[in-house]
C-alpha cells in the first residue's frame, strides 16, 4: 500500500499536465477517479499521432502514461444531473483535481466555492497554463507555449544561429515534470490538513514550473544582466575543464564527463583509458595546469574514445571513480540495467511506462493500466450512495455514461 492509501481523488481534467498529477498520486496510493466528458471523453485518448510515431489500436502510451491506476466515469457536466453527480462525489473525496478555466469553472459549477459548499475540508488543486493571478490568468496554454517557450527553456537550449528553435524532446514533457509538481503540493497539503485541520487551494501553473526548471540560469542571467547562450553542437563543453564535456565514440555514439574537479579524477581516467603517461605529463600535472592545457587534453581524449565503441568503453569504464554516463536515446534507456535495477521502469497493464521519480521504502510503484473510457461509472456512484433506479435515470437523460 502506497503513503496515499486511503486518499480519495476527483479528477476534472484532461490531456497531460494535470492527469499526471493525477497518476503520480494514484502510484502513492491514492483512489483517483477520473471524470471525462460523457460523449466523447477526455481528447488525449484521440491523440495517435506525435511526430512520425504513430499508434494504432490498444494501448496507447499517449493515454496511459498520464492515466494509469485510475478509474473513468462519463458525465456530462453541462447539465444539472451531472453537476449533481460531481458534486456528491466531491462530497466523498480528499482532493478535487481540475484543469478546467476560470470560466469553464464557473459555468460547470465546479469552482472552490461551489467545491466547498458540498466539502468544507477538501484539497482544491488547480493546474493552469500561467498561473491563477494576472491578467491572462483566464488562458489557456500547453507544455510547448508555456513551459518550454515562455519560460525561456527553448530559447536557452537553441544555439546562436540556428533557423527556428530547438522543440522539446517529446511529448508532454513539460506537463509530466509540471504534474509532478502539483502531486507534491496536493500531499503537502494533506498533510497540513491532517496536522492544523486547516484546508488548502494548491496551484502549479505550466509556466510556473518552467521557470522553477531554469531557475539557476535565470538566477545567473539575473544577477549578470545577460542571457545563457546556447554552446555550439559539435563543441566541447567546458572550455577550461577536459573532463567535463562530450566524447564521440567508435560506433557514432557518445561519452558525457562531468568531473568538476579534473586534477582529482586526471590519473584515474588516464589510467581506464591505457594512457597511464598522461598523468605524468608536466602539461597536465596540476589544476591549473589541465585549466590552460584543455584544448590539448581534448585531443588527446578524442582520439582515444574514438578508437572504441561505447560498450566496450561502458565495460572498461566500470570502475572509473569520476560521474560518466553513456548519451543514450529514448529507446536505449529500456535495456539500462541501471534503470531496471531501480525499477524506474514498470509494466501497467501490456506497456513499460515510466514510474514517478518517487519511490517509499525502497520500492517501485506496482500501476494497474489506465482505464477504459467510462468503465467504472456504476462502480464509482454506487460507492458513492447513489442508488440503480438513480443510476439508471441519470444514464436514460444522458447525464452520465
């Protein structure tokens, strides 16, 4: 049982950044239901298509990533009936979870007051694009808009000279690392509940959490009056420092070395790579030394790194004291043993999906799959005390599904 065990969750929401907030709490244990719309359901699960990766027939990783360990009911909230029903469900639930805008809120009776009228003591958890305050607070927005350009992640990451900017490694990357941020502010605030029996209104916005992300460079830029650039592809990386930047290898695949302190690590690198004369090297003896001799260390460590493939590299480098780590692409990770050996890789269902980066008493989440579209309606509302004759009426108006 996960720290949330117990922790009821009412999820009005859709697409990723909030849904996964929904899923990290549901892999602490939480019961999270998830509400979609009656008809047509929540629009990820429409989603088939990203880049030149297409998906057809079940699963989809597009739904299941942000949805697994929950249950789905249909209702349509545009009519009484079905305000009615989220309303006794928030009645019964620790945390109401919305992604909906200010107005939507207002129109669908969902807002904090109406929330808090049927459930004084719930968590209200509210994930929106820029923030709740301002005045573009009633806009909308995704991880591409708010988080990765007006964040300033894209232009960061985009080197001087390049045609366009740089996009973001892959889908609902800045709403999974923003979803994360909202599960850990909802048990905050559980457990300030618990303790003062005081309740609270949590909001992470997508923006909001891009800038937490490049907080250090925003702080540097601040302070310094100046942007961060851009290195240029192709380049070293730490123009004063051998042992801190990328390494080609044989096989067309790539080494990172981040050894902040390079005379620490000199002889011990020199000695994994069969180079043990270089650590005598007058040109590389000291700190110093390496600092005015990088653009020769370099050269020297590329052609060495050149003359193997990165396995073999992997094997010799076992034992390397320094931080090293193979440049490996989404697929590559699934065969990390590293990564399997944590378990930050789980089977929900028929997919591997990743685990939230949280784990309790040394142990990965266990997620069931995502649900089906509507499949626990009857399930959720008669826990909740509502009656068949109700059920029924409520599914011949068209008010739930």
């Amino acid at each position: 049982m996960g720290p949330l065990a117990g922790i009821r969750v009412l999820e009005v929401a859709m697409y990723g950044f909030v849904p996964s907030a929904g899923a990290v709490l549901a892999d602490w244990g939480a019961d999270v239901v998830k509400v979609e719309h009656a008809v047509t359901g929540d629009p990820q699960r429409g989603l088939r298509q990203v880049g030149r990766m297409r998906v057809e027939g079940e699963p989809n990783p597009n739904v299941e990533h942000a949805n697994r360990g929950k249950r789905s009911i249909g209702v349509d909230m545009s009519v009484p009936a079905g305000r009615e029903v989220i309303h006794e469900l928030a009645r019964g639930a620790d945390v109401f979870l919305t992604s909906f805008l200010p107005q939507a809120r207002t129109k669908f009776g969902i807002d904090v007051d109406d929330i808090r009228a049927v459930n004084p003591a719930i968590v209200y958890a509210r994930g929106s694009a820029l923030g709740p305050r301002g005045a573009e607070a009633d806009k909308g927005g995704f991880d591409m808009t708010a988080f990765w350009c007006r964040a300033s992640v894209a232009a960061t990451i985009t080197p001087p000279g390049t045609d366009g900017m740089i996009s973001p490694p892959g889908p609902a990357f800045g709403d999974t690392i923003s979803g994360t941020n909202l599960a850990g502010g909802i048990a905050a605030a559980l457990l300030k509940r618990e303790r003062t029996g005081d309740t609270s209104v949590v909001d992470v916005s997508l923006l909001g959490s891009g800038l937490w992300a490049m907080g250090h460079t925003i702080a540097l830029s601040a302070h310094l009056g100046e942007p961060m650039v851009a290195p240029v592809p192709g380049g070293h990386g730490a123009p004063t420092n051998p042992l801190s930047g990328l390494y080609a290898t044989a096989d067309g695949r790539h080494l990172s070395l981040v050894m902040l302190q390079p005379a620490k690590f000199w002889a011990d690198v020199c000695h994994h790579i069969d180079r043990p004369e270089l650590a005598r090297d007058p040109r590389f003896g000291t700190g110093e030394q390496l600092v005015a001799n990088t653009e020769a260390a370099v050269r020297i460590l590329r052609e060495v790194f050149a003359t193997r493939t990165l396995a073999e590299w992997t094997t010799r480098l076992a034992t390397l004291s320094g931080p090293w780590a193979p440049v490996q692409d989404s697929l590559q990770v699934g065969a990390d043993p590293q990564i399997l050996a944590n378990e930050y890789l789980v089977r929900a269902g028929e997919l591997d999906l990743v685990a939230n980066p949280v784990q309790f008493d040394v142990a990965a989440p266990e997620p069931t799959a995502g649900p089906e579209f509507a499949a626990h309606t009857d399930e959720v509302l008669l826990e909740a005390g509502l009656d068949w004759d109700r059920i029924i009426a409520l599914k011949t108006a068209g008010a739930i599904t």
